[in-house]
C-alpha cells in the first residue's frame, strides 16, 4: 500500500513539472480569414487590413508571414513587412496587406494561402515552446465586367450662414471596380414638418475602385435664420443606398456695415442720422423757431409788472432777465428741443430690437446648453438609429435606439457622443441623428 501511493505521488510530481515546463501561447487568431476581390480590373489596386488577436501568455512573438500565392506573389505586399514583432503585454496587432493588379493581368481567377506562424521571440525558451499559425485564404478574379457597389458609411448637414450654400458631407466605401458617383435628393422641412425646398444633385463628384473618400454636394437657399430637418437620400443607379433625416442650422452674421454702425459712439450715430436726411434745412428751420419763440417768451416774462423789479438780481440774470442771458438761454432750450427729435429714432429703434429679441420669434433660436441630455430625432419610419460599441460605424453594434428615446451623454468625441444605455453599459451615437433637449421644447 505506501509502495502505491509513493508511485502514485512520483507520478503526479513529473506530470507537474512538465506542465510546468510548456511555454503555450493560448487563443491565437486573425480576422478576417480571407482577402477575396472577385470584380478586379487590370491595373487596380486595394487595400486590406486584418487584427492578429491572442489570449493566454502575453510575452513578445515573433510573427511571420508567408504566402503560398504561386503567379500573383508580386502582386501582395505587407505592411510593416513579412516579419514582425508583437510586443509583449499586447493583445492585438494590425497589419496590412496590398494588392497591385497588373495592366496585363490575364481575365481568370486566382487563389492561394497566406500562413501567418507566431514564435516566441526570446532565443533560450525554456521548456517545450510552441509555434502557432492561421491562414488566410486568397481569392482574386480579374473581370472585364464593370461592378458598381458603393457603400454609405456617412451623411452630415453643415450648419450654414443666411445666403450662403448648404453642404451636405457624405462618406462613400467604393467596393466595386469602376468609378461611382451617387445621386442626391433632398428634402428641407420646417419644425413643423413641412417641406419648404427639394433639391436633386447628381454629378457632385465620385469615389475611385476600392477607396474611400467624402463628397460634398451643395446647394444654394432662400431658407431665413432657423433650425430645419433635412432629409438626404443617397442613390446609385437608381437604387437607394441610404437615408437619413438630420437637424441643421441656419445663422445670420451681420454685415460689415451694420458691425461699424454698432460700433460707433453715440455721437457718430447721431451724425449719421442727420446726414441721412434730405432736407437737412427743416430740422434747422425748427431749431431757429424754437430758439426765437423762446427768445420772445423769456423777454414777456420779464416785462411783466411785478417781474420786471427783480431783473437786477443774479438768479434773475440766469434766468434770462438780460438780453444776453435771455438769448443763450433759448439757444439751450433749442438745442434740447432738437435733440430730441434726433434721438428719438435711434430709442424707437432700439426698443423694437430688444422686442425681437425678447419676443417668440419663429427662426430665432436659443443656442444655450441646458444639459447633457440628446433626444433620437422623431421622423420617417425606419428600423431604428444604430449605437456603436466605438465611435466607429464598422464596430460592434450594440443597441437599436427608436424615435423619441433620450439617452444622457458621458463623453463627446469629433461627431459621436458617448452615451449611456438602459442596462448600464455604454455606447456611441453619432451627433447627426440626434437633436437636443432644448431643440425638442421649442
């Protein structure tokens, strides 16, 4: 019985220390698993990026890569090259792959197989080290055919100034082998829902074979200072690739003129005023009425009796009880008098200004923040508004948001807000579909 149980306890000793001894990489793994184009011209070319992911030890690696692509080798290059490092701590590594089509590549297909190995980058592992490897499938078709796919990956409204053109930012994947210009109709409603402008913009640019790029299409308005939905559908050929409602702004910069006008002293206006006038020689006709009918009453005044015995006195003469007194004394009742006739414009004026901008005046918004709080525009029947894992539209989908739904912010990045979910985890919405809470109590 002990001479079983002491073999027993040897046995399991070695076991451990063998165990012990591996050095394993667990969880080793690519994506995606293949690199396919099957509407290639001659003379294209296109770009691929791919994730090496791993769990389990995290010491440093060696990677390499290498093709088994028989003819179309030459046409595969790899970014930052055939070997490299993953670091150590790392749990993910990029890299990229390219493929240059040449002119005269022959019209057929072409397959192979990218093996990827990862080594342990020190010399004198101990123990039993293990090489582990992926593969990526290769498959290339060069076509005469043309092949149009455009993808929509974005469409942003620009604010804009009264009287100036409206843009409308709208990111395109081209996966297809032919250049791809979309077609755009457009859609401007009021916050009542009522459309006020169509517009139709085709021809506004286009994105290369395998690219991706932003075009902008433009057009010019009549809409006064506001905030409007705007409804941009994208097209290609005919077929409807995406569409969005959005909220965009109208504002009204003053002019340079009217800026120098608010600029001027008091006096300055005063001129200008004046000078406005055309017949300059009525308001100096009133002032010469004003200043000799004040003139003659002042002189009655003093020549009542009872009146007339105090001329002598000093507070007399300020009234004007001497002729010289009695003439400045008018010219300054004059000058009063014709001062405000003057200024009364300039009251009347700025009365009906802070009228307008106290008053609730359709057009005129409030651009103060109330809160982090962004409402999902309520609109067109569609199957819902897209939450991000990242503020990226290729990540992870996390949640479908629906018309009304309001969320609260927690972070805001470029054009995504950070925002925060019924379960207590977090997403990312782009700030194009979403219109604040000040924006829904107007």
């Amino acid at each position: 019985m002990n001479i079983n149980r002491t073999i027993k306890r040897i046995v399991l000793g070695c076991v451990f220390l063998l165990l012990s001894s591996l050095y394993i990489h667990a969880g080793f793994g690519v994506s995606p698993s293949n690199i396919n184009s099957e509407f290639l011209k001659p003379g294209a070319s296109f770009e691929q990026t791919f994730t090496l992911s791993r769990s389990g030890s995290l010491e440093e690696m060696t990677i390499t890569i290498q093709p088994s692509l028989g003819e179309v080798a030459s046409w595969f290059t790899y970014e930052p090259g055939n070997t490299f490092i993953f670091e150590r701590g790392e749990t993910t590594k990029t890299f990229k792959i390219r493929v240059d089509v040449p002119s005269n590549a022959d019209y057929q297909k072409y397959d192979g197989v990218i093996r990827i190995t990862a080594a342990p980058a020190q010399a004198d592992v101990a123990g039993v080290s293990i090489t582990q490897g992926v593969r990526l499938d290769a498959l290339l078709v060069v076509t005469k055919e043309d092949f149009r796919d455009l993808s929509i990956t974005s469409i942003k409204a620009l604010d804009s100034v009264e009287g100036k053109p409206i843009r409308i930012e709208i990111g395109a994947e081209n996966k297809g082998n032919v250049d791809a210009s979309p077609t755009v109709k457009i859609k401007v409603m009021n916050l009542l829902m009522e459309v006020v402008e169509e517009h139709e913009i085709a021809n506004f640019g286009f994105v290369k074979p395998n690219e991706k790029g932003t075009l902008v299409a433009e057009f010019t308005s009549k809409l006064p200072t506001g905030e409007y939905y705007i409804e941009v559908l994208v097209l290609l050929d005919g077929k409807e690739l995406r569409k969005e409602r959005l909220v965009f702004n109208i504002t009204n910069i003053p002019s340079e003129d009217n800026q120098e006008d608010e600029e001027k002293p008091l006096f300055g206006q005063i001129g200008s005023i004046i000078s406005d006038y055309k017949d300059v020689a009525f308001y100096t006709a009133i002032a010469s009425t004003i200043v000799l009918t004040s003139y003659l009453l002042i002189g009655k005044m003093w020549e009542l009796k009872g009146v007339s015995t105090m001329a002598n006195k000093w507070w007399a003469r300020l009234l004007g009880s001497t002729k010289y007194a009695r003439l400045t004394l008018a010219l300054f009742i004059g000058i009063q008098v014709l001062l405000i006739i003057i200024l009364f414009p300039l009251v009347k004026e700025k009365s009906r200004y802070l009228a307008v901008e106290d008053g609730n005046v359709q057009g005129i918004q409030d651009n103060t923040k109330k809160g982090p709080t962004v409402n999902v525009i309520e609109g067109l029947e569609n199957t819902g508004y897209i939450i991000y894992e990242e503020p990226d539209t290729s990540s992870k989908i996390v949640y479908t948001a629906q018309d009304g739904e309001k969320f609260s912010v927690t972070e805001e990045q470029g054009d995504w807000y950070k925002v925060l979910l019924q379960n207590n985890s977090y997403g990312w919405l782009q700030n194009s579909i979403v219109k604040s809470k000040l924006t829904e109590e107007k």
